[in-house]
C-alpha cells in the first residue's frame, strides 16, 4: 500500500462539532435583552394586573412550598424506609374497611393538600389499596389539627362551623374511596415509573425520591399557582355580590371559586369569613371543596397519578363535595 493510497476519515470527523450553548451564554444573552428592554419592561411590570397577577402567585407559592416540601419528604420515607408489611398490618384488609381507616388516620397529619398527594403516591407504590389511599388524600388537608383550629379562629364562637368542616370533609373522603373502590380501574393511574431506585442504598434512594418528587411536583404546582393567579385577576369582584342572592347558586360559585383560588387548607377558612355577603352552607362548601380540588391539586394529581385519573376524580370530588356541604350545612349551620 502506497502512501497516497490512505483511507477517508470518517464524515463524522470530517464534519466540525458544534458547540453547545451553556447556561452562562444563555444567561448574558437574558440580561442583554434585559438591559436593551428595560423600558418597557419596567412600564409591564407596574401594571396594576401584573402586579395582582404576582401578589396572587408568590402567594400561592409562598403558602404550598413549604408544605409540598413536608409532603415530598414524607413521601420518600415511606418509600424507602418503611416495608409494605407495615401498611398491611394498620389497615383492614378489607378495602370498604380501609376507606374510614384512611380517612381518620389523615386527621394525624399536620399537612395541606400539597403534601397529601405525593404522599398518596407513595401509599399506592407500597401496596396499599388505592381507594384507601386517596381517601387519605382527600381527608388530611381537611380535617388535620392546623386545618381545624384556623377554622375556630377564624369562626369565633361558632364551633359548629368547625363540627360541620370535619364531618363534611371526612364524609366526602370516604365516599370517594368507596366509588372508587366500586368503579375504578387501574388503567386510570399512569403513575411516574421509580425503577431507577430499585437496588439503590436506602439513604441514595431516599435522597433520589425527593429530587424526584420535587422537580415533578414543584413543576406542577408552579402550573396550577399561575393559572390560579390567571384567575385572581380576570374574575371581577362585583360578579359575587350579584351571585350570593340565590342559595343554592351561591354554593355552586363558591365551590368553583375555591377551585380558582386555590388557596392553602391553612388559611381558606379566613377567606370564607370575609364572605359575609354569602350564606354559612355556600363558604362551608367553600372550605370543603379547596382543600379536596382547585387548580394546583388538579395539576399536581394528573403529575402524580396520570391525567386519566384526574379528569375522572376531580369532577367527582367536586360534585359530592358541594352535595354533601350542602346537605351537613342545611342540617348543622
């Protein structure tokens, strides 16, 4: 073989690398944008809209952060450290009696809603009987201590009130689990795979779980708490005075207006005690219906369980919730 008689390089080594954009490229490229747009975008940001968009949403976030974190935790250590016979031992085994067992054991649980559904996520990845474990969802950010005694501050002298919540709320969670203990189907859940834990260390796979659960979770919370921002902006006052008029119209709009605010199970019973111009049964709905379903539960639950299932659950949820408030605060307020 002669010397001029050598191969062709590769194409591939033929052909010149092209260089990846970094964060740091992309981050100078922002703040020149930033620096050359400064004008309008300062005139933007003082907008009276934008401004309550970004009370509403660094609200939200502020309130469910801490909680989601509580919950993503929580999550891991059941996942991890906590062997699927010990869920077998605490709770019936059967499932209708598993559903109340549930249902009370979320009253244990200081924690709002954005803790309870990873939790959930991690009693149904242990084993434990679906409709159990969404009965728990439902019922902890509900009938919790946090939840109950902001209800009886923000109510004085009204225990009733209080009574009413707890049992409106733990009635709404079994119900829920029995229906779908009844008619649910595990096709519904399309649940996150977690085989890159398996054959982990505990502590690795604890520590991957919550990395895990809070970039998944934290990312639809981020979606629920703008669209609920969205919400705080476009919907005017004014549209609620006119509405609280008629009873039972009143009950249906604030239950939808728990679902738009989204607002934390700690705090929702000092919204519902300004709305004076409403009746006690519509912001009893209103305290059972936000903790159970609003925007960031239904975001975070189709991230968590799939969007099958929450197309199917929430509307559910919502409908027995503002039946059964109905029904306790005619009976009880």
């Amino acid at each position: 073989m002669t010397l001029t008689q050598q191969s062709d390089p590769p194409a591939a080594a033929a052909r010149p690398r092209r260089r990846r954009i970094g964060s740091v490229e992309v981050l100078a490229a922002l703040l020149v944008v930033v620096v050359l747009f400064r004008g309008p975008l300062t005139d933007s940001l003082s907008a009276p809209a934008l401004q309550t968009w970004l009370t509403v949403f660094v609200s939200v976030m502020t309130q469910a952060i801490p909680f989601l974190v509580f919950g993503v935790v929580l999550s891991a250590v059941i996942a991890v450290f906590v062997p699927p016979s010990f869920f077998a031992k605490a709770l019936p085994k059967h499932p209708a009696l598993a559903v109340p067992t549930a249902s009370v054991a979320g009253v244990v649980l200081p924690g709002c809603e954005c803790a309870s559904v990873p939790v959930a996520g991690a009693l149904v990845r242990r084993g434990v009987t679906p409709a159990a474990a969404f009965a728990f969802l439902l019922a902890s950010p509900a009938v919790n201590p946090i939840v109950l005694v902001s209800t009886a501050v923000a109510f004085p002298g009204q225990p009733r009130v209080v009574i009413a919540r707890a049992l409106a709320s733990l009635v709404v969670a079994c119900l829920m689990g029995w229906l779908w203990q009844a008619f649910g189907k595990g096709s519904w859940l399309k649940m996150p795979s977690r085989a890159h834990l398996d054959g982990m260390d505990k502590w690795p796979a604890f520590w991957a779980s919550v990395r895990h659960d809070v970039l998944h979770a934290g990312g639809f919370l981020v979606i629920g708490a703008a669209s609920a921002a969205v919400i705080g902006v476009v919907v005017p006052k004014s549209w609620l005075s006119q509405l609280a008029a008629d009873p039972v119209i009143a009950i249906v709009v604030l239950g939808l207006l728990a679902v738009l605010l989204s607002i934390c199970s700690e705090a929702d019973a000092f919204v519902a005690a300004s709305l004076t111009q409403f009746s006690m049964t519509a912001r009893l709905a209103f305290m059972v219906v936000g903790p159970m379903i609003d925007l960031k539960l239904f975001a975070m639950q189709a991230g968590i369980f799939g969007r099958g299932f929450a197309l199917r659950f929430a509307p559910a949820t919502f409908v027995l919730a503002i039946g059964v408030s109905a029904v306790v605060g005619t009976v009880l307020l």
